[in-house]
C-alpha cells in the first residue's frame, strides 16, 4: 500500500518513530515533515503547509491507500485543506501524547485550545491509535470532563464514537541498533558488575520525569552510607532542573557521566555500562528511555503506575530471586535501592531483561503495524463506482 505519513513534529522520539516504521514496513511511505519547533504553532498552523505539501505529492503522482497522521496534526484543517482530492481515503491518528492529560509546570495553566485540537482530530480520523493502553484510560477518562466544560453543544456521545474506533499499539524501536556496543570497555574501565554499582538516569531533564525525587531517594541512600555512582544522561534544555546541579556538586567524583550524549553511539554505551535504571516519573504515556536501558541490560526500578506495568510482563512484577521491579512508593524503591546496592538483593538476569522490550523491536513489531494500516484501508475504503 501507499501511506501519506503526516509528522509536523519530525524531531526527537517522533522522527525515529517513524524513521524506523518506514525503514521496516512493506508499505511504501511518503513522509510529510517539519521542523520540531514551535509547537503550538505547528498544532495551529502546520495543517495549512502540510497540505500544501500533500497535494504536490498527489500532483506528482503519489496516490495513498491511508494517510496516517500524529497527534501534532490539525487533521480537521489539513483534510478541508486537501479535498477532494484525499477525501476518500481512510485515516489514521496516532497518539504519541495529548495536550489534554499532558502534565504542566507547577503554576501554569492549561490552554484547552490543543486539547481540543487533538479531539476533533479524534472526530475526523477513521482510526485512533494510543501508544499504551495508559495513555488511552486516561484521555478517555479526560475527554468527558473537558466536554462538559463547555457551555452547550458539548457532543458527549461522541466520546463512546471515539472509544469504539480506537485501539492500542505499542512503540516500535530499533533496539537491535544498541547490540553493537555491548560490552565495548576494556576490563579496567568502569561498566556494569563493578563495585560499587552503577545507577543511571538517562531521561529528559524536565520536571514531568521528577527529577527531584530520584536525588531525594539517592541522597537519603548516600546519608545511611550506600555506595555507587551515577550516570546523569538524558535531554536537557536552556532551563533545567537546579536538582541537576545541586547533585553535581555533591557527587561530582563519582559521576561517570552528566549531560546529553551527543551521539547514538556514546548513548548506548552509557546504557550497557550502568547496573540499575530508575523512574521516579510522575507522567509517561509510554517510556522510551527507560525500556531502551532494559534492552542493555539495567535492572529496572519503576513505580508501579503510569505505562510501566503494562510494559513489563506480569511474571516480573516482583520475581522469585531477583530484586523487585515496580515500587509502590519512595520508602519501597528506597528499601529496593538499598537492599540492591549492599548486595542483598540480585538484579534481573541480563537475559531476562533483554526479553522485556525484545517484542517492541521493529524487526518483529512492524508486522503489527503493517497489519494495522491494511486494516483500516481495506475497512474505511470508499466504494468505486462501476459503470456499464
């Protein structure tokens, strides 16, 4: 099939999302991409280039089966913008986040306006995909309230519509990208194994990720006298969290990384160096970072909420053996912390937590996806008319 493939956020996660969708599907793609910058105007506005981009494809001689769009795109706009010429084929919307359930900095407030953005892309898409089944709970526990907010007209029956037409699918990544650089570290190089253990934070450096509460729980380690060493990595902007910096200063001799890694290459090295990776999140639609640590082999400590239980089989949950994977609160993963780096708790086989996120690579996920765009297609498909 053909696929029109809309991204007007073609940066970060969502640029190797798709890179990685195109390069493994059995679909021919056609991306339509801008900059990642400026969000809100590319909500906004981006529909308007987007289409413009779109109908010089169909004018070349590009002639989509399914047009499948992000959350990012104004779809209401861009298929106005395009008819008729693409109004007969099928769409799907894929929910990478939402503006609706998006946590916010303390002391700001919510600009319903994207929020409302994303549903009626809901509306005008033929097929809603969320990228965990958390993230689809809790947009649809959100949508009605968002709804009623409004003075009339407020369409509540449309949130079952979306429901029904709606379905989950996990990221694709290219985790077999990190095998290369397994192991590359002389043996008297710091890596995983060594004493003491290796903790690694390799999330964005922004408040949703709370970083604060994972320096709480390693200070309060570090004050009863627990050893290790960090690896700060992870994306950080002009305004980063003080807690960064406050940490550098204390343990600045035994960090063994702080900042971005400027390349895929140095990242993945981080990851299969580190012992231990934790989350102390207080939102994640799905955890990108986080699962490609457990393919390198970091012993996850994870709090038992948000898409992390779904993301790792029931059976290690809290494994025979071997430390515990999820935490119920900061006293939990500071006792699992502590039990870990004294050496009286065993993190998870390297093995065994390779086969955590082995399913979402897109060697083997792409077939899910492939199937996906095929259904919707043949299912939203306009009859041709046939003439005698």
């Amino acid at each position: 099939m053909n696929v029109l493939a809309l991204e007007p956020w073609y940066g970060g996660s969502h640029r190797n999302f798709l890179d990685g969708l195109m390069d493994h599907s059995a679909h021919t793609f056609h991306p339509i991409t801008m900059t990642a910058r400026f969000w809100k105007w590319r909500m906004q506005g981006g529909a308007v280039t987007m289409a413009r981009k779109a109908l010089q494809a169909v004018e070349d001689g590009f002639e989509p089966d399914v047009i499948f769009a992000t959350d990012m795109v104004h779809l209401p706009a861009f298929l106005a913008l395009t008819r008729p010429h693409l109004s007969e084929v099928p769409v799907v919307a894929y929910f990478h986040e939402n503006q609706l359930t998006y946590p916010l900095p303390e002391g700001t407030e919510r600009d319903y306006t994207y929020a409302y953005i994303n549903y009626q892309s809901c509306l005008a898409a033929d097929h809603i995909v969320f990228n965990s089944q958390f993230h689809y709970e809790e947009f649809m526990e959100a949508l009605p309230i968002l709804l009623r907010a409004f003075p009339d007209y407020t369409h509540l029956h449309t949130v079952q519509q979306i429901r029904e037409r709606s379905s989950v699918l996990h990221l694709g990544m290219d985790l077999q990208a990190h095998d290369a650089y397994a192991g590359e570290y002389a043996p008297h190089e710091w890596g995983p194994g060594m004493t003491p253990p290796i903790v690694l934070w390799n999330q964005r450096w922004e408040y949703d990720k709370n970083p604060e509460a994972f320096f709480r729980i390693m200070n309060r380690l570090d004050d009863v006298g627990a050893t290790f060493r960090l690896i700060l990595a992870g994306e950080h902007f002009e305004e980063q969290p003080y807690e960064f910096d406050r940490a550098f200063e204390r343990y600045a001799e035994r960090i063994l990384h702080y900042g971005y890694a400027e390349d895929f290459e140095e990242y993945s090295r981080l990851l299969h160096r580190a012992d231990l990776v934790v989350s102390t999140s207080i939102h994640e639609f799905f955890g990108i970072a986080i699962m490609e640590a457990i393919y390198c082999g970091c012993h996850p400590l994870l709090p038992n909420r948000l898409s992390y239980p779904e993301l790792v089989p029931e059976s290690l949950h809290r494994p025979l053996l071997h430390a515990p994977v999820l935490y119920e609160d900061e006293d939990a993963l500071f006792e699992t912390l502590f039990a870990i780096l004294k050496g009286d708790e065993r993190p998870l086989p390297v093995d065994t937590l390779r086969s955590i996120p082995e399913p979402l690579d897109w060697r083997q996920h792409v077939a899910d996806y492939d199937a996906l765009l095929t259904d919707v297609a043949e299912r939203h498909a306009k009859p041709v008319a046939v003439t005698t």
